[in-house]
C-alpha cells in the first residue's frame, strides 16, 4: 500500500479539533487511497478514500471530511479520544458511537456495507483495545495491497445458511455392568467455543452441531500437576464429587496437562491462505490478516515463515524467509486481496511442497491452514484430502486449521482436515482469540509433545451403575482400537490442558435405564462375593492413557485407578475443577440436554463466578457474561 507524504501534496494537516475539508475524494485507484488498508496511521489531510480500515490509529483532532469519503468497512480499530468523524460522512446515524479509544457496535445507514456490525458484541472494553503503530517497510517498493478494480466497487461477499458441522447425537447412558469400557481420543480444538461466543453475542442461540462439549471445556487453561518424571508428558488429575445438577450422581473429573518446553525448537511453518471471494468479507481476510502479524511477534528469529495463497490457482506469495525479516512478511501479508474461486486442494500441495522444500530436522513443521473452509474446487473427493494430508503427517508436516468468517463457515470440513494432519481446529472471531490462540498459547499451538493420545476408562459395576461422556462423541473410538497404534488420535502441545468428565451413577443410587429381565448375571456381579473380598472394592475406575512421543510410532501407557480417595465436596474443590463443571452445565443447556433436571442459567453463572479464580486474562469473566447472554437469547 502506497500513502503520500501530506507534506509533498501540499496539504496542511489539522493537528486538532474536528477537521472538515470539503476536499473532493480522488478514485480509489489512485495513490493515497487505501483498499483494504491494514496498520496505519491516519493524517489529517483529508484526501483518502478508505475502502476498508483495519487495526488502524486515527488520531485526536479528527479525520478530514469530504463529501466523497467512503469508509466501507472498519474493523478491529482504534479511534482516539477527540476524534471527529465529520458529519459529512453519514456516522453519526449509526446506533453506536465511536470514541475513547473504544470499539463499539455501529449500525450506520450510509455506509455502502453495514460491515462494522461484525465486532465481537460491540467492541473491546474500556482501554482494551490494542494500538497499532504504523509500519513502514525499510524498502522502496513494498506489494501493493489494491484489489482489481472490480473489487472496489463490488459489495462485500456475504452468504447466510450454509455453515456445516459434524452431525453428532449427545452421549447416552450406559450400564457399567453391560458396557464398562469407554474409550475415546483426546480434542485439544477450541472452534466451538468461539463460534458460541460470536452467535451469543450476536444476540443468536449457536446451531446446536456447533456445541461440541469438550471444547467448550477445553478452551480454558486449567492449572493442573505438571508430571514428576522428565520422561512423562504429562500425569492425570482425578476428582469425584457430587454432581450440580443431579441429585444422587457424580461428576468424575479427569485432567492432563503437558509439560512446558524449555526451549522451543526451530520453526517451519507455511501459512496456506485462502484468497478466494467467500473470504471478501471484514471478519475473514482482513482479521485472518491482522492475526497473523501478531503471531509473527510469538516466533524466534530464526524460525521461517512461507506464505501460500489459493484463489482459482495456487501461488506462492512468499518463499520461507526468517520470521526476523518481519518487514517483509508483513509487505505480502498486506497485499493479499479476495477475489476468484477456492482451489483448496491445491493450496494445500502447494504448500506441503514448501514445508517439505526447507524442512527442519528435528523441528516443529507445520502448515497452518486460514479459510472459512469451503474447498470447492481441485481433489473433489473429500476421503483422497484427507488421506493426501495423512501422508504428509506420516512424513512429519502437521497441519492445523483456523477458520474465519460466518454464513459460510465449513467447520465439518476443517476439523476433518485437522485431525488428519495431527494438527488442531481453532475459530477465531476477533483479534483478542487471536492473540490467545497464536501468542498466549504458541507452544501449545505450534510444539506437539505428546501425538495420538487415548483415553480408556474402565468401570467397576461394585461402585458404578451406569455413566455416561460428557462431549467427545466426534472422537469415540472402539475399544480395540485403545491399543491399535495404527489408529490415529489427538495431540497435546507443550503446556496444553486436556479436560473429561463423566456422569457416574454410583451403585444403590436410582438409574436412567431400566432393568433388564435377565438380570441376574448383573446383579452377581456387583454383590458377588469375588468381588466384595476384591482389592477392586474402593475402586471407581481405572483410567488407561496410551500416547507416542512425536518421534515414535510405538505407544506407551499410562495407568491410575480412581479410587474413594478421589471423593471430594463440591465446596473443596480447586477453582479449575468447579469451573470445568459450570462450563460443563453451560454446554449441556444450551444443546438443550435431556440429562440436566433443573439446572439453570442462573445456576452455572453463580457456579463459574464463584469459581473464577485467577482469572488473569479476563477468559471465565467474559464466560459468565456469555451465561447472562444466553439466558436471555434461549427466552
């Protein structure tokens, strides 16, 4: 992008006050203009006409205005105290306002496109939002990020109705004695939760595929034991205890956390970007954009960044480079534009090619997927992707998925792609679950330490009638396949946190299930005296974990018996644990469970506030909000 020095058009700048030039504005393909501009910082001149504004700076004093000034889309940006948006430009119609350094929600009727409703609820709070200074590359002739001239003028892309998830029924309750296996992979994706967040503020209940239990849980970070042992990613934290919104059950809590690396080995990564025209839109592009440039800030100097786009034919916009040539990173990342069809399939060779060209031994190699994820166009056939992207895993590239955008949102197709690829599925709706998902938790990103990991617990029917999974049931696996190493699984990053639960009905407590005619076999089971003169008495469960170290094929397993010493009050619990639950009943509600009685709203946000915490990056704060905005979209 190409900007004038004011100084050269011989414009005066307004330093303050509300500034009003009745300048008329030039087309927006001359220089000056800013088409899907990113990162800038704004003068007083009054001559730009800003197609699109993105994590921009507009100072104290004001924007001059001209009778031709067209702000098509703005998002994520931050408007200083004082500024002015003269009344020229049709803002001060709008239901929100803009000032203070504060984002908040617009509706504004002259704009060409009502794209500002897409903030996250109406912006950041008070003093929240993050200030971008301009950049300037240190060379003469940075990419150009101005569209083809059709994109100018076209409205926005916008389609409504075709998001797709994963059809799934809830778990249901099973018979310890009929059935005491359970066995499932881990999910360390947090898409869910953030597609929630964004339709929950948007005032809409989720679709009720998008709910997937485990990753509502699963997006917060849980403090729990990291391993004793150097040699073990990570050990369980177990608890049993009274079950909120049953009365007469039991939740058994079940967590693993993976150890921190204390020291990061070298990156490869190629960010594989879609280009196409479902992805013209401010919460897809512009946004997957500005994410990546805060995650170059998480990188090492010598890690190396490549960048493929895909829009009707692959290209590759950025052979690898060291993530300390930032200035140049940014220059492309700044001229990418939206406009063609989607070759996903061959973007994605593209960019395995490149991985596999500057392949670092002993590294982290990785594509990172950014699409709204509909792949329309290349290998048709959905089973040969995937067995394309498995290959590669084999070959020690992973992938991982971020997906953008709404009305258009392929989840279904990105968590396939996901699981293939070793890799994880993240949403991410604003810069704040950017800067989470690509800063706060880059290792657990990017740094696999455990691959394949399976859960199997087992019950005892002496202490459990009946139990039933909360969430999972996109990664149920049969029970042989717990030992099966040529059966893939989850992965866990380095200082990630992986949460289950299970709802127990003990022995002598009233079941779900009706009794069977031919129950005798059952009931010598669970009265036997083999098993009353049994060590197994005190026993629950026993949890089974089976996982690879990311350079081995040959699985390990890792045991632990939960036991009447894993009992715990409700009240005694640890923070993360109490919230686990709360989030647990939050997920089931909004699914509309049949297994919650009389669990309320009101009772899991009381549950999760009173189960806060150290809540240093405000995540359970903005849960409880969520609750409130739920209980009033589901009246």
């Amino acid at each position: 992008m190409q900007k004038k020095n004011t100084r050269n058009l011989g414009i005066a700048m307004l330093c303050a006050g509300v500034a009003l030039i009745a300048f008329p504005f030039v087309q927006s393909a001359m220089q000056g203009s800013i088409n899907n501009g990113s990162v800038n910082n704004f003068c007083n001149d009054g001559i730009h006409a800003c197609k699109t504004m993105s994590q921009n700076v507009v100072p104290s004093g004001g924007y001059g205005g001209g009778t031709a000034t067209t702000f098509r889309t703005m998002s994520q940006n931050t408007i200083q105290a004082s500024s002015s948006f003269g009344s020229l430009f049709g803002w001060m119609g709008g239901s929100g306002s803009i000032s203070n350094g504060n984002l908040n929600k617009v509706n504004a009727s002259n704009l060409a496109i009502d794209s500002v409703s897409v903030f996250d609820g109406g912006g950041y709070p008070a003093g929240g939002a993050p200030v971008y200074q301009a950049y300037t590359p240190p060379y003469a002739s940075p990419v150009p990020n101005v569209a083809p001239s059709d994109m100018n003028t076209s409205p926005y892309y916008k389609e409504t109705g075709r998001d797709a998830f994963p059809d799934f029924e809830e778990n249901g309750v099973k018979s310890a004695s009929a059935d005491p296996v359970s066995t499932f992979s881990i999910d360390v994706d947090t898409a869910s939760y953030s597609f929630v967040r964004r339709m929950l503020t948007q005032g809409q209940m989720p679709q009720k595929d998008s709910i997937r239990l485990e990753e509502l849980i699963n997006y917060f970070p849980y403090s729990y034991p990291l391993p004793e042992k150097a040699e073990e990613p990570f050990r369980p934290t177990i608890a049993v205890y009274d079950c909120p919104w049953k009365e007469g059950d039991k939740l058994l809590h079940i967590g693993i956390k993976g150890y921190d690396l204390a020291a990061r080995p070298k990156s490869n990564l190629v960010f594989l970007i879609d280009t196409s025209g479902s992805m013209n839109s401010p919460d897809k592009l512009p946004l997957l954009i500005n994410s990546f440039k805060l995650m170059l800030d998480s990188l090492n100097p010598d890690d190396t960044v490549g960048i493929v786009t895909y829009a009707g034919t692959a290209g590759v916009a950025l052979e690898p480079v060291r993530a300390s040539e930032k200035a140049r990173i940014v220059s492309v990342l700044n001229g990418l534009y939206a406009s063609g069809s989607t070759a996903g399939s061959e973007g994605i060779r593209t960019a395995y090619e490149l991985a596999a060209k500057h392949f670092a031994d002993e590294g982290n190699n990785r594509v990172i997927l950014a699409t709204d994820g509909d792949f329309n166009v290349g290998i048709s056939n959905a089973d040969d992707l995937k067995d394309f992207i498995e290959k590669k895993r084999d070959k020690g590239i992973f992938l991982s998925v971020l997906g953008f955008g709404q009305g258009n949102y392929q989840d279904k197709t990105m968590q396939a792609l996901a699981q293939a690829g070793n890799g994880n599925a993240a949403y991410i709706d604003n810069l704040n679950e950017a800067r989470k998902a690509l800063v706060e938790e880059a290792a657990s990103t990017l740094f696999t330490i455990a691959k394949d990991v399976k859960i199997q617990v087992e019950f005892n029917p002496a202490k459990v009638q009946e139990y039933r999974l909360i969430g999972y049931e996109t990664r149920h696996l049969n029970r042989e396949d717990f030992s099966n190493d040529k059966v893939d699984a989850g992965e866990i990053g380095a200082g990630h946190a992986v949460t289950a639960i299970y709802e127990i009905t003990p022995a002598g407590a009233k079941p779900v299930l009706e009794p069977l005619r031919y129950g005798a076999k059952e009931k010598a089971q669970v009265q036997g005296p083999q098993l009353e003169k049994s060590t197994f008495t005190n026993e629950y469960a026993f949890l089974k974990i089976r996982y690879k170290r990311p350079d081995s094929d040959k699985s390990q397993l890792m045991t632990q018996p939960v036991t009447a010493a894993d009992e715990k009050k409700f009240q005694d619990l640890p923070d993360d644990i109490r919230f686990a639950a709360a989030v647990a009943g939050f997920g089931q509600l909004l699914r509309h469970s049949k297994y919650t009685d009389k669990l309320t709203w009101n009772d899991v946000a009381k549950m999760a506030e009173n189960a806060r915490g150290r809540d240093e990056y405000g995540y359970r704060m903005e849960f409880v909000n969520l609750v409130n905005l739920a209980k009033s979209a589901a009246r």
